[in-house]
C-alpha cells in the first residue's frame, strides 16, 4: 500500500465506516465538518439514484456516503493533487466503480453530468469569502479549500440547483456567520431550506457550523430547526452522536 | 388587591422578579415565551431610553424589562380586556410612571410614539398566518394572541423599523417554522438580523421557539447563533438557566 502513498501523505481510518483514506497536512486533510455533512445528508439507498459531491476535496464524503446508499456517487474537485488523492482513496477501498472523482470545476458539472437529473447533492465548500484575507492560508492547497477563491456561494447553489432533478435534496455544511447569505442565495436558485442544524462545539457555546438541506422547487413551509448537534462534553470528550459517527455505536 | 380582579383572575407571581401579575385563563395567560424573550432582550441601564413592546398582551414583558433598566418602557396591546390587566398589573406593583400601555393597534403606534425615537422594541407577536386555521381557538381572545388575525409578520417589522432609531435593536420571539420568512421580512424593513438563539425543549428534540435580535440600519456582518437555550433535562425539570429566569438563581 505504501507505494500508492507520496511522501507528504499518510493513510488516516475512518473506524465507524471501516474506511482508509489518504490524507496530506501539507494540501488537504477532512475536517469534523465533513463526517457531520455526509452524516447529516440523506441519500436513497437503492442503486438507481445519483448522488454528486461538489468540492469533493480528498473525497471523504464520497466515500462515507457510499456506506449508506448503493446508488453511483462523483465527487468534482478542481485541485488535481487532491482529486489524485481522492481516486487512490476509492481504489484502496475497492469501491470504485461506485464512487469516482472528476478532476474539474464546479461551474464545469454539466458538462459531464446531465442538467436535472441528481437525486442528491452534498458540499462543504471554501467558508471564508475571498475578501477576508486575514485568516488566508499561505499554502495554496489550504487557501483554496478554505476561501472563495475558485469558486463562491452564488456557484455553489447555482451548480447544485442546476444538477438536481425536482425534489432532489442538496446538503451543506457551513459557518453561522453566513447563514443569512446562504439561505437567500438558495432561495433565489430555487433551493428551499427545509432542515436546519446547529452545531455547538460545547453547551454553553455558541454554534459554530451549520448544516442545511435544501429541496429544488420545495414549498415554503415545513421548515425545521433539527435537536442540537454538541459535539463536547465539559471534559472534552466527544459526546456519544458524535462518536458514533466517527468511531462506531458503542457496544454496551 | 382582590377587589382589583375580575371573576376569571387570578394573581400569579414570577419569583425571580419578584413581580405580581394578573392572569385570566379565558382571555390571557403569559407563556415561558415571554419570559424568555424579556431574558433575552437587551437594554440600556439608564433612564435616558426609550423602550416599547408591541402585542404587550398583559404586559409581562414590560414588567419584566423594569426590573432590568430605569427607561420608560411603553406596552401596546390592541385588546381593551387586556391592556386593562396589564394597567392594573403595573399599579399593582407600583411601576407607575416607568411602565404604562397604550390600548390601541400597533399599526398606530406612530399617533402616539414619534418615529425613529426608540431604542429598543420588543415583540412576542401571533405565531399563526390567519390562514392556518386548524389550531384556531373559538375564544377570541385567544385567538387574537395567537393566530395573525389583527397583525402580522409585515406589520410587526414595519412598525418596528419605523419607531427605532438608527441602531436601535428590535427583539422577537417566534416559532422556527417561520425563520425564513422572518429573516426576509426583518431586510425588507432595514431590521439587520444579529443574534439567533434556538430554543429545544430537550437536548434530543428539535428547536419549538426562537429568539432574534435585530439592528436598524445595521451591517451584514457580524450575525451569531448563540448558545442553545434547553429547557428541561431528561427528568422534566427546569435546567438552571430556565430555572433562574422563573424563580432566580440558586444561592448555592
């Protein structure tokens, strides 16, 4: 296995899904968010849906999502070195020709996949706008994945809206600090919110990331705000949701 | 102080404030709503302010708020039976002249309230569009109080909006059904949302009320999901913060 890996890379485990995965600190290692996205997003567990994962990075959704559904997933990433990692990821846990990875842009989607045809949709995309410059990673890979710099919230639901069939389900994980601009760029690309999540690192913490499913021409009512996601315990610990999520279901 | 009450009311007491108000199961009763959104609700100490809560009900949330800041504070309630209550309310607990309630509608606020005077405007307004007739009650009292059926969304930010000052801040309890349609009404009357807090009954159970508060005329940026507020623990009972809000807090 070691061969598939470059030297900046290791193979990290995600234990509750029985998943290996190439990550690198020097371009790109999945952060909590994601493992709370793909956990968040419902997908249909038969095989004839489509599931596409936008801003794919090292393609950790992709391959979570796979455990849940038996329906083709694509990832699209634009960094090349990333959507390498992603495809050898796939590979080493055989699950290729389930999920695959387009190396491209977002805004490029319908040229490989056909306009109102998705079932669902997920992406964690960059959180910070490209004008706040203060917290912009000097390394290149890092700064793409965390700032609008290739890609901005108008793209990302434009792309999602654009992909999904009627009814189809988007999923996002972002930043409270930009909800509002969020739900009116779905609203406007005929993304209804229907489910809202807050996560709050601790109980006495404000939240700090969000996680929103959208409906392609939805109704406005039946919006909900679902039970909170804590991620801590005063101690530190995770609490037992997400521990599950990221090491499996206790036994006793 | 029982010749001050009707037949149907009663005189109950909020602990912490140490505050008698007067309650009637046929036409009003205040819920934990109000208490929460007075605990929420952020005002000036001083006397220098100007303070005004629209569908005052029987003004709990102004009494409340006296015991927070030294600024007149001003209830309006459209429903003569309960400014009435609110009115004795306040002479029962010697809060004459700082609290006092105008008996009218809230689209006339500005007959007797100059425009762009207020600091900070309080809300616990009817939950339900007029349309939702299923949970309506034959009451009409009650009905008035909980269903949009002499108000609504569009009339409470407007009145809002124009009664504050440039920075003044507006404060609303809701149900999260209407999040999105609250957010968008509160932009359409320069109300810049800042603060969300959710309220869960229990940790495992998705948000039944939500606190706002908003700026006039304020910037984008800067919007924060506070803290979840839960209410009870697994055993029913208050959790402390709810706990302190009702009877104070514990003096151990």
């Amino acid at each position: 296995m070691d061969q598939l890996l470059q030297s900046d890379e290791r193979v990290d485990r995600i234990i509750s899904q029985n998943l290996d995965i190439i990550q690198s600190p020097s371009v790109f290692s999945f952060s909590l968010d994601a493992i709370l996205l793909a956990d968040f997003a419902q997908v249909p567990k038969h095989h004839k849906g489509k599931i596409i994962d936008l801003c794919a990075g090292n393609g950790v959704i992709g391959l979570i999502l796979s455990q849940k559904t038996k329906s083709p997933i694509i990832g699209i990433e634009l960094q090349k070195r990333l959507a390498n990692m992603a495809e050898r990821s796939i590979q080493m846990n055989h699950l290729e020709p389930q999920v695959s990875i387009i190396n491209g842009a977002i805004g490029d989607a319908a040229d490989w996949i056909k306009k109102d045809s998705v079932d669902v949709v997920t992406c964690n995309p960059p959180y910070f706008a490209a004008t706040e410059k203060s917290t912009r990673n000097p390394n290149q890979h890092l700064a793409i994945a965390r700032h609008e710099l290739h890609t901005n919230l108008d793209e990302v639901m434009k792309v999602t809206s654009g992909l999904l069939k009627m009814n189809g389900k988007a999923y996002f994980v972002h930043r409270p600090d930009r909800l509002l601009e969020i739900l009116e760029t779905m609203k406007a690309n005929r993304l209804a919110p229907k489910k809202l999540r807050f996560v709050y690192p601790k109980i006495g913490k404000e939240a700090n990331t969000i996680l929103i499913e959208g409906i392609k021409d939805g109704k406005d009512t039946g919006f909900r705000v679902l039970p909170p996601l804590i991620v801590y315990d005063d101690g530190n610990q995770y609490l037992p949701e997400v521990s599950a999520m990221l090491f499996g279901k206790e036994n006793d």
